[in-house]
C-alpha cells in the first residue's frame, strides 16, 4: 500500500518526468569514479557532473557509481551527457521496479535487486541496481550507500583475475554475479531458518511459530518476485545480438543463469516445505482440539448415567423404600463408582481412550 500512495506523486505528469518514490529524501546524492585498464587504475569521488564527459571519449573503462536518487538535477545532466531516455531515468528514481532488461542499442538497461541479510532485525533487506552498460562505461544508480560490490573494486584496484583485462560488459558480469551470489547467502539464512522452524513446530506448535512462518511465507513470495525475472533478463543479455556484449562474456551470464535456475528451484522447495509446514501446524492444533473435546466427551458420558441415578433418588417421593434404607446412601455411591468404572473398561476395549 506504501507503494501506491508513493504513485501517487505521479497522477496527471505526463511520461518521462522525474518524481523519486524512494523513502531516502535526505540522503545526499555522491558521485564515485573508477578508470581502469589492464596498464592502471584510478579512483576518485566527483563533486562536479560535467567531469563526467570525459569518460566517453576515454580509452579506458570507467565505472560510475552513483549512490542517492533524490537530487533529481543530477539524475538528469547524466542522463543528458549520456544520451539516457528519459523513460529511462524516470525508471532509475522509482526504486520500486520489476528486474527487467533492456536494449536501447547504444546502451542496456537492466535492473535487479540487491538482497542483504539484516541479522539484527531478522529479516530481508533488498534494494534495486539500475545500470546502464555502455561501450566503455558502466553506470550504477542506487539508493542507499553500501552493497555487495567491495570485493569487486579490490579485485579492480589490485589487478585480480581478469577485470581489468576486459571491457565494460565483464563489469557488468561481474556485479551482477556479486549480486546473485549474495542471492545464497540469503538462501542459506533462510534454509536455518526453516529448519528451526520445523523443530519447533514439532515440539511446541504455539501461535509465535505461526507467526514466523506467516513472515517466512512473506519472505520467499518477495524472494521469488525477485529472481524469476531476473531469469529472463539473464536470458535476454545471453540471446542478445548488440555488440556491447562479446561473445566470450555471453558464457559467463550462462553460468549466473545457471545459478539464478538454482536459486528459483530452492526458493519453491522452501516455499513448499513452509506451506506443509502451515498444514503441519493447523493439524496439530486441530488433533490436539480434537484430544481436548475426547476427554470432555467421555467425562460428560460418564457422568449421564450418574447423573441420572443422583436425580432418580433426588426425587421427593414419599414411597421410595431406598431412602428409609440404613445402607442406601453408600449403596448409591457404590452402585455410581460401579457403573464409572465399567464405563471406563468399555471405552478401553473399544480403544476409545
């Protein structure tokens, strides 16, 4: 619902205006540089946009991380210097978007979603990546300072593994494959989580495990929202003909394709095992009911027939040869400890207790 009422910012603008739906407002809005080649490496935080022209006629790869979407005036002049649609950029401010790819030939748009694991709050943290892919460049836009792509400037920065030897669509694979790496991390959270869960469901089936599956079933629905599209954009940047993609690194989103099948198998057996797990719990509930309402329905049939004999002799009649009897009264009692027990040896033989 935080969704819809953030739409309607937009009513009646026409198509490509620039309105943030984010929740960030007063996060301010940094620009971070990194120039490389297979011969050196540069890194630098720009204060200025128009800095930002010289990376296209650069020879070099240049990565152009931008963290904060709400200076708008920003989000514009790179969208000017880089020739960026304007539905496009209104995309980019509307963090709430689909993982999709696009191709605008001169460029690829491609979206996803950058999922972390917060341990102190215990749940899923997750936060959209626009990207623009260019012939030597490569654009990041997030909304939120931090992500998984540490490990990818170290790698840049000293010269690990193959970076820095290729263009701007092995960065792209690489981030991407940081992100959708990280998807198994979230994973594994969730499988110990799950297993937790069953284990105490079968000990102590109370309203909290309810709860927290309720909130798991939340979890994977989001999860899965998050990875099958996903799938398709892999699919398009591995199909796609555009020569801003060699054909050397279409193998390489294969295998993050390959990973993403396995992420989407894993999020349905999990979404599998906590729906039984619901079943599990709503059966356990109704069998214990059931042992409830057993135990009181013998209770009640055992007391009718002394029920009955305490009202026949609890009737004022003046002719009842019993009542002037010396040993009535713990006859009576006797004749009602009788007829419990015998109660008691049927319902065991029928295997009714």
């Amino acid at each position: 619902m935080k969704l819809y009422r953030r739409r309607n910012k937009k009513t009646g603008l026409p198509p490509g205006t620039l309105v943030y739906l984010g929740d960030s407002i007063e996060q301010k809005t940094t620009i971070e540089l990194i120039d490389y080649n297979s011969e050196g490496y540069t890194k630098k935080t720009i204060q200025d946009v128009k800095e930002l022209e010289t990376c296209l006629n650069e020879k070099t790869v240049s990565w152009i991380n931008i963290n904060g979407l709400n200076d708008l005036a920003i989000i514009e002049e790179v969208g000017r210097i880089f020739n960026i649609h304007p539905l496009v950029l209104e995309d980019i401010v509307n963090p709430d978007q689909r993982p999709k790819f696009q191709d605008y030939e001169k460029y690829f748009y491609i979206v996803l979603k950058m999922l972390t694991y917060d341990e102190q709050q215990g749940e899923i943290q997750a936060e959209q990546v626009s990207m623009i892919l260019g012939s030597n460049y490569l654009i990041t836009f997030q909304e939120h300072e931090g992500d998984v792509f540490d490990i990818i400037r170290e790698r840049i920065q000293k010269n690990k593994g193959r970076v820095r030897k290729e263009l701007s669509d092995y960065l792209s694979y690489v981030l991407i494959d940081a992100i959708v790496d990280y998807y198994f991390t979230v994973m594994e959270w969730i499988a110990d989580e799950t297993e937790l869960m069953e284990s105490d469901l079968l000990e102590n089936p109370s309203s909290s495990i309810l709860k927290r599956i309720h909130d798991m079933r939340h979890q994977l629905i989001f999860l899965r929202k998050s990875v099958w599209p996903l799938r398709e954009s892999l699919a398009g940047l591995e199909r796609s003909e555009s020569e801003l993609i060699k054909d050397s690194t279409k193998v390489f989103f294969q295998d993050i394709y390959d990973h993403t099948i396995q992420i989407i198998d894993t999020v349905e057996n999990l979404r599998d095992i906590v729906t039984g797990m619901l079943d599990v719990y709503l059966s356990t509930v109704s069998n214990r009911m059931n042992e409830v309402m057993k135990v009181l329905t013998i209770i009640a049939t055992i007391f009718i027939p002394l029920t009955f004999i305490a009202g026949v002799y609890g009737m004022n009649f003046r002719v009842m040869p019993e009542l002037s009897w010396r040993y009535g009264y713990p006859a009576v009692l006797v004749l009602m400890l009788a007829v419990g027990i015998a109660m008691l040896i049927y319902f065991g033989r029928k295997k009714w207790l």
